[in-house]
C-alpha cells in the first residue's frame, strides 16, 4: 500500500473513531415492524373470544358512571338501564369501523413526526411514579426539577419517540395546577411528540387549549399531536373523571388509549383467555364511545395488563401469563383492525436488579412480537411503577434500541459484497481489516453502550463498575450536554400566560381539579 494510501485509510479509521465517540441523539424513525408476528389463536378461537366479549357487552352491560355518556349513548341506540349500558354488538362494530387504523403523530419539530399503527410502533417512556430513584439513586419523592430531567432524558434517547408527561409526579406543586406544569415541561424539554394529562376533564381540556396555543387551533383539529390515557375500573366500569377527559380529547380529534386496567386473577377471571374476553368487551365499549364524541377520531385499543399473584395480591409483571395475553390482545386489535397500546420492561423490583432486567426483557421481547403499536412504559418502571428509576430508565431506552433492531428484521442489503468478502478472505483467515468489515461494522451488530462484555481483567482494570453506577453516569453525561431544543419564542410566552392565568383561576389544592 502506498504512503498516500496509508494515510488516507489511516484518515478514514480517524473519521470514523470521531464518529463513534460523537453521541448521536437523533431520533429513531418509527418501528417499522419486518418480523413475523406471534399469534397464539387460530380463527376459530379469535371468533371465540369476539363472541363471548359481544355476549358480555349485550347481556351483562357495561356501567357508564357519567350523565353525559349516559345521554349520548341513548341517542345512539343502546339500551340503557340505570347506569348500565346495553351494547348490540352490530351497534359496536358499526362505531368501532370508522377509528382509523393508521395515523401520523406530529411533533413540534416535523423531524420528528411519527407514522402510526398497522405495522408502526413507537416507545413512550412510563409514566405516574409518585417516587424516583435519583442520579444517586437515592429513593425520594420527585420535584418539577426531577421531571425536567426525565423530559430532556428523553429528548436525548434516541429510541424514545415521546416525552410523555407525568414521568414522575412533581411534589413541589399542588395537585390542582400540576398538570399544567407537567405539560409545559413535556412541551418545552423536548420536540417530540408527548402526553397530555387526563386526571379530569378540566385538566383534559388545559391540556388541549396549550396543544392549540402550541400548534394552532386549526392544525390540531385534524393533526394528532398528543396521546391520552383512559384508564377503566374492572371490571366493567367507566368513569365520570375518565369519560370527561375522553371527550375532551375525542372533541378536538386527539386519540386515547381505551384502557382497562387489568389485574388478573383479582379484577378478571382466574384463567387466561376469560380475562382477554372480559378485558376485550372493556376496550371495545370505550372505543366505540369515542365514535360517539366524534365519528373518524383516532383511537387506541388499551390496557394495563398485570397478574396477580395468589399469595399476597401483589401486581406481578414479566409472567408468561402476561406475554401469553399481549399476544392474544394484539390478533384482536388486529381483527377490529385498530391501533393498540401495551406495557413494557415493567418490573416488581426494588432496586434495578436482575429480577428488573429480567422481568423487563420478558415484557420487552413479548410486545414487540405481539406488534404493539402504542409501547408505553418502555423506560424507568420499577416497584410495580411505584419509582422511576434514572438508572433503568435509560438502560431499558438501550433494551428498546435492541429490541428496535431486532424487529427491523435482517438487512439483505449488503448480501452480494459479503459474500464476495468470504472468497477474498479464504479458510483460516479474518474479517477484521476486510473493507467489507470496515464499511459495515458499526451498523453489521449491535453494540450495547451500557453492557459491558469485556473481560473481567479489563473491567477490573477500569474500576469494576457494575451496571446500576454505568447507567447513572451515562444520565449524568447526558444531562450535562443536553441542549434544549428552541421553542419559538411568542407560542413559549402565550403558554406561560396560560398558565399564569390558569393558576390564578384554579385555587391551589391537594385535590385534582375538577370545577375551575
């Protein structure tokens, strides 16, 4: 090889250490699912569990617990005793035919705008905890400062596609007017698409009225651009708190999870398949309400799904009862033909231990062969969602970006020039310096940065560190370059006039509000 030669490899090789030690957080696209899906039910038993979810829906009913509901589903056709309502199964298939099965989610910054649905998914971190563990990984009570730092978390994590909101609840504020600090933070701390808050119809319609300031009215009434969760009381109830929200979000065409709140054994029946058909006949009265409010809006097919364990009533997760369920629930999303929403890397643990990773990776591996679309939990969740963890939290965004690589299936691409590789390399020798290798190695295999697989001389030499402490810098180091992406500067001013206004309207309270 000539000097030239040597010194421009030599360049080369430079080029490419630069960019491997320039952290990259740019966005992943969407999943886009290539890998065969696991579907444990054959037609005959799909058709079973429709038929016995349609035979709960018409003869045991549904309890709506809101007047509002009640009114709209009388002026649709359902029969309506009391507060149960009666739902024909024709009447449930003909609303639940028009929630689109795909959609595009818009961010504030279109780069990160994200196709939805069919064979689409997308990771949101979890949401909810009333304790973290911090960048000490001390167990506390959370403060805004801590949610800020779970939002710019999750900017800087390339396979986390949201924000969400409520990453962990923010003590340090009254309960009344939280929500709209939360949504501000989700807003400004990253540009990609979030959650908004459903604690009750009032914050519900907060939430919308910043989407608008932040979008424009006109642009959300036909661009989704925030996720809502509605949460059902198994078995077999909706609601006012709940139903409120929903509409509030169906109004301005902004999709929901329907979601049942599953803990199987306690709140469903003892026994796999009678808790999907129960779980089934939930979301299917919660999405055909969404056709109600508004015929066309986007809708989710929801759940949080846990099992319970028979010996002290405790949420278990990462059981192959779970898994065995996302996969049945996933063919019957699939046969509605809508989008769902599932759980994942949910742990029981205490600390981010084994039983976290390896509960996480149980979840993790079920959901994306189940094809879910909506992943939520994807990062942090721990203690049954009792604590967030900074830790795990961003080990299990590097558990998504693999399983992320797993689903994209095998890349063909460069089938033909490996090939060619194996006659110049012959018997006996190595890939290492082939330029096949070279040219391909950073995206041939995955290579875990929060894993470590040298050898044991080494890590020793390097200080022994385990994973828990490795995570926790890496959060650090994240934080400590993170760039706060601009949000324009009149729309940022109009939302914290909203907010001024709206903490002087709502008086502050250790209640949600519901009446301001």
């Amino acid at each position: 090889m000539s000097v030239a030669a040597v010194g421009t490899a030599r360049r080369g090789r430079g080029a490419r250490k630069a960019l491997r030690q320039t952290r990259d957080v740019t966005m992943l696209p969407a999943l886009k699912r290539r890998l065969p899906l696991t579907e444990v039910m054959d037609e005959g038993q799909v058709a079973r569990v429709d038929a016995a979810s349609m035979d709960i829906l018409e003869t045991v009913g549904v309890v709506f617990r809101d007047e509002i509901a009640l009114a709209d589903w009388k002026r649709a056709g359902a029969e309506v005793r009391g507060e149960r309502v009666h739902l024909d199964r024709g009447l449930v298939r003909e609303l639940i035919s028009t929630i689109p099965e795909s959609f595009t989610y818009h961010a504030r910054n279109p780069a990160n705008n994200l196709p939805f649905g069919k064979d689409h998914a997308i990771f949101v971190p979890m949401t909810g905890a009333p304790y973290l563990r911090d960048l000490d990984d001390v167990r506390r009570n959370p403060t805004l400062e801590d949610l800020a730092n779970f939002h710019k978390l999750s900017h800087m994590l390339p396979s986390i596609h949201s924000s969400a909101h409520h990453i962990v609840e923010p003590y340090d504020h009254p309960i009344s007017q939280r929500h709209l600090r939360i949504t501000y933070s989700s807003m400004k701390h990253s540009d990609k698409t979030f959650m908004g808050m459903t604690t009750s119809p009032k914050n519900a319609e907060d939430v919308i009225e910043m989407c608008a300031i932040l979008f424009g009215e006109a642009f959300i009434d036909s661009h989704p651009v925030v996720t809502g969760n509605c949460n059902g009381n198994s078995p077999l109830v909706w609601d006012e708190t709940m139903l409120g929200a929903m509409r509030a979000f169906c109004r301005r065409n902004q999709p929901v999870l329907c979601s049942p709140f599953v803990l199987g054994g306690a709140n469903t029946p003892a026994s796999v398949a009678p808790t999907v058909a129960q779980l089934n006949a939930e979301a299917l009265s919660a999405l055909a309400y969404t056709q109600v409010i508004r015929k066309g809006c986007p809708a989710i097919y929801g759940h949080y799904l846990s099992t319970v364990s028979m010996k002290s009533g405790a949420p278990m997760a990462g059981t192959p009862e779970i898994s065995l369920m996302n996969f049945m629930i996933g063919q019957m999303a699939r046969h509605y033909g809508v989008p769902w929403r599932t759980s994942n890397t949910l742990g029981g643990a205490k600390t981010f231990d084994a039983q976290a990773g390896y509960e996480s990776a149980m979840t993790l591996n079920a959901v994306l062969m189940a094809g879910a679309n909506y992943i939520w939990h994807s990062a942090g969740w721990n203690e049954a969602g009792m604590h967030c963890s900074m830790a795990k939290f961003v080990v299990d965004a590097e558990m998504c970006a693999m399983g992320y690589r797993m689903a994209e299936g095998v890349n063909w691409d460069d089938f033909d020039e490996a090939i060619k590789a194996v006659g110049d390399i012959g018997p006996g020798g190595h890939y290492l310096g082939h330029p096949h290798t070279l040219e391909n190695f950073q995206r041939a295999f995955f290579m875990p940065e929060m894993f470590d697989n040298n050898s044991i001389e080494q890590w020793q030499a390097e200080g022994g560190v385990e994973i828990t402490e490795r995570a926790l810098i890496r959060a650090r180091d994240l934080l400590n370059t993170y760039e706060e992406p601009t949000l324009d500067a009149a729309r940022d001013e109009a939302l914290r006039d909203y907010i001024t206004r709206r903490e002087r309207e709502i008086p502050a309270a250790d209640a949600l509000n519901q009446t301001h």
